[in-house]
C-alpha cells in the first residue's frame, strides 16, 4: 500500500458537515401553479439540478431539507403550506420561486397571500414570472453558499 | 340568436308562459342569446320546465352585486343553459333583494348546481334553499363576508387558523 492510497485529511468536523449539506440538498417541490412546471425543466436534462447535487425530489417534507415554493399561495392554502414546512426535519431551507410565491405577484386581492415570507421563513427569493431555469440554479448556487457561511451548531 | 334558434325557443317560452303565469317577467336578446327574467318565487318551477323542455345542461350560475344601479334589486342569479340535443342556449335571470337573499336550489333538477350555489353562496350570499351542503367552497370557512360583493374591499385578505376545514374528517380522527 501507498502513501497515496492510506492518506489521511484533517479538516474540521463543521466544515465537512457543511459540504455535505450544501452537496446533497433534496429538494421538495410545493408547486401550486406555473413555476412549478418550470421546475419540472430544472430537474430534467437540459438545466440538470444535478449537477448542483439537488436532483432527488421528494415528495414527502420527512425526506427532503429544500423546499422549494413554486407558485401562488393563497390564504386557504396557508396553514397547509406552514405544516408541511413543519413536517420538514432540521436543517431546512425553503426557496422561494417567482412572483407569486415571493410577493403575491399580480394576485393583489382578497385571496392570495402577499409574499410565503409571512408564514415561512425564507432563505432565497427568485424574482421572474416564471423565472428561467437558470435564475432557479442561481437560487440553489446562492443557498449553497450560505449553507457554506452558516455555522453548523 | 339565429332566425332557426329563434324558431326554436319561441315555442318553448310560449308553452312555459303558459303553464305559469307571470313566472316571466321579461325577455331579452343579449349577445345572442335569449335571455328570461324569471320570479323569485317561480323560478325554480320555471328551471324545471326548461330542463323539461330539453336543457340538459346547467353551465354555470353566476352572481351579479348592481350595487350602485338605481331602480333595482341589489342582487341577479343568472343561469347558463345549454341543451346538448338541440344545441341551445338562454340565460335566465333572477333579481334577489339585499334583504331577503332566499332562492330556490335547483341541485333537485341539475347535480352541477350543487357547486355552482356553493360557489355563488361563497362569492355573493345567497341562500340557496333546498341545497344539500351550502358551505363555502372557494375561500375558507373562517372567512367573514363576501368576497364579490362590490361593498368588500378587494384587497382585504384573511387568515385561516388550521387546515381543519380542508379534510374535517381526517382531522377528527
């Protein structure tokens, strides 16, 4: 055996659990209209999440540390989106996708809830209607980083 | 309306005037279709003779606030017919008054009127008598007024407490 192959790394325990966080977020898509759509064109071929690490989507919060709010929510809509983001183990991230979810968008009326951030908290907002599936690997690069720059405990 | 459509209908309408008088109070031709304005009290027996008569299909009810039209009821429930066979149309309309918002259900004479008055319940008020489950169906239940009456403030939004009215009866379990 060589060196090579028996090496051995020092590095900091937080610094590792960082890297595998940031590489390896599973993403939840609560898509409620369009966007949702649109993110169907970032997980596939041609824009591959993958490549960032965030390709298996879940479909149920237990599994997955990324949601992804694609869409209009409205106020009956509201507590659902709220338990489903409580059902979400620790850590978790929640992006959140275009006009809609992010601000209400052009839904300024009695039902449509102005902006997830009043329910949820919210690490990434993507502006766009809906945004370009560039815009959304954007979102999971700039959540990488701050998973980089948080402090794991 | 066509001169073949108008062929059509006028015996019809002639044969429902006849069987119940003063059940229409008006008719009108708007956009091409026709149009009846049927009594409040009538108007479910006038629905029936028109389902009798062929209109097989309820498309839609709409609500209408006239709010700040003079010399009028506050309220119109109007109703999209369809008839499959004979390909055709009439609205009918009926005035509700602000201080008594009773109609006639007709979830007895079409089943796609038990969500259609659900959806008119919720958006305007009305009372659909004879409706098997008027609860609101768009917005949730805690929500207080109307949402399309032209006297709620269209921005006004609010919040829903729980999800308990969304499965009540997985929620009991």
């Amino acid at each position: 055996m060589t060196a090579h192959e028996t090496g051995v790394i020092t590095t900091r325990v937080d610094e590792v659990i960082r890297w595998g966080r940031k590489n390896s977020l599973w993403p939840l898509p609560f898509g409620t209209a369009c966007c949702a759509i649109e993110f169907m064109g970032v997980v596939s071929s041609v824009f591959d999440v993958s490549r960032f690490g965030a390709e298996l989507v879940r479909f149920s919060p237990r599994q997955s540390d990324m949601m992804i709010v694609a869409g209009t929510i409205n106020y009956k809509m509201g507590p659902v989106l709220r338990r489903i983001y409580e059902q979400m183990a620790d850590p978790k991230w929640v992006i959140s996708m275009g006009a809609c979810a992010s601000s209400g968008g052009f839904y300024d009326n009695y039902a449509t809830i102005q902006g997830i951030d009043q329910i949820i908290p919210v690490d990434v907002f993507i502006p766009g209607c809906p945004p370009r599936p560039e815009a959304i690997l954007d979102a999971v690069l700039k959540l990488q980083a701050k998973i980089d720059r948080t402090p794991t405990k | 309306m066509s001169k073949n459509e108008r062929e059509q209908l006028r015996p019809i309408v002639d044969d429902i005037k006849g069987r119940l008088p003063g059940a229409i109070l008006n008719e009108e031709d708007s956009f091409g279709d026709l149009v009846l304005v049927a009594d409040r009290k009538q108007s479910h027996d006038v629905m029936k003779q028109l389902r009798a008569q062929g209109f097989d299909l309820l498309a839609d009810i709409a609500g209408v606030d006239l709010l700040k039209v003079e010399h009028t009821e506050r309220f119109l429930v109007v109703y999209n017919l369809y008839s499959i066979p004979r390909d055709l149309r009439v609205r009918v309309k009926v005035y509700v008054p602000e201080d008594d918002m009773n109609v006639p259900s007709v979830t007895d004479i079409w089943q796609s009127a038990n969500w259609a008055e659900r959806e008119a319940y919720d958006m305007f008020g009305f009372h659909f008598e004879g409706h098997p489950n008027l609860v609101r169906i768009l917005t949730h239940r805690q929500f207080e007024g109307h949402a399309l009456r032209k006297d709620y403030p269209v921005m006004k939004g609010q919040w829903a407490s729980g999800v308990s009215d969304l499965m009540p009866d997985m929620e009991r379990e």
